[in-house]
C-alpha cells in the first residue's frame, strides 16, 4: 500500500522530462493539449471516488500531476524564449499564478466536497478544465 501512495507523487519527476523533449521539439502546443487532456480525465475518474476503491482517486492524482506537468513545462519553455531582461518577472508572475490558482482550487475543492463530495467536485473540475480547452483553442484560429 505504502508503494502505491509514492507513485501519484512521483509522476511530476518522471513526466517532466520526456514533456520537456517534446517541448524542446517544438511540441509545446501538443503538450499542453495533453496537459489539459489528462486534467479533464483525472476528474472524470474523481466521479467513481465513491466506489470504495482507491484506484480511481489515486488514478485521478497521477493524471492531475501529469496535467500540470505539461502545462507547466510547456509554459516555462515560453517563457524562457523571452528576451532575457523581462524572462524573470514574467517567470515569477507565472509561478505565482500556478501557486495562487493551486491553492484556490484545493480550498475551493474542500468545502465543495465537504457539501456535495465526489461528484461535485468532478463537475466543477470538469467546468475548469472545459474552460481552459476553450482558452487553449484560441491558439488554432487563423
């Protein structure tokens, strides 16, 4: 059990890297499409977190990890093709704004599930993640 408690929390180191080759590749976009991809699944599973199964929930953790890794990396990679007198704030401004939407989501995701649990929270998740696919297809209009 202890083992697979580590893997959700392993899966940023492992994605990390081969998201960053891709990047490097010029596969940002792709990666970040799969970033919000894999977000949207993990709360779809969140929808079964009531089963009496961890699988799901530990299932949904992985892919959440994986999904902020490549939205991540993708970011990152951008910004560091800035000139580099600017490349620090718009950095700093980019991680300051993971860390505040992280911990807004996970304060916002207690009181949902302490009033409606899993489902919920998976609709709202899913609102989220909908809401950023439609941002990232901005990105395809000619």
């Amino acid at each position: 059990a202890d083992r697979l408690l580590v893997a959700p929390g392993a899966t940023g180191v492992l994605v990390a890297p081969v998201v960053g080759r891709l990047a490097d590749r010029g596969h940002g976009r792709l990666v970040t499409g799969l970033g919000i991809a894999l977000a949207a699944a993990a709360f779809v599973l969140t929808f079964f977190g009531n089963t009496g199964s961890l699988v799901p929930l530990v299932s949904a953790s992985i892919l959440i990890d994986a999904g902020v890794q490549c939205t991540l990396v993708s970011g990152q990679r951008e910004i560091y093709k800035l000139p580099a007198e600017i490349r620090g704030r718009v950095n700093a401004a980019f991680v300051t704004s993971i860390f505040l939407g992280g911990g807004i989501g996970s304060a916002l995701s207690t009181v949902v599930f302490s009033i409606g649990g899993f489902g919920p929270l998976g609709a709202i998740g899913l609102m989220f993640a909908a809401i950023l696919l439609a941002a990232y297809l901005t990105e395809f209009r000619t």
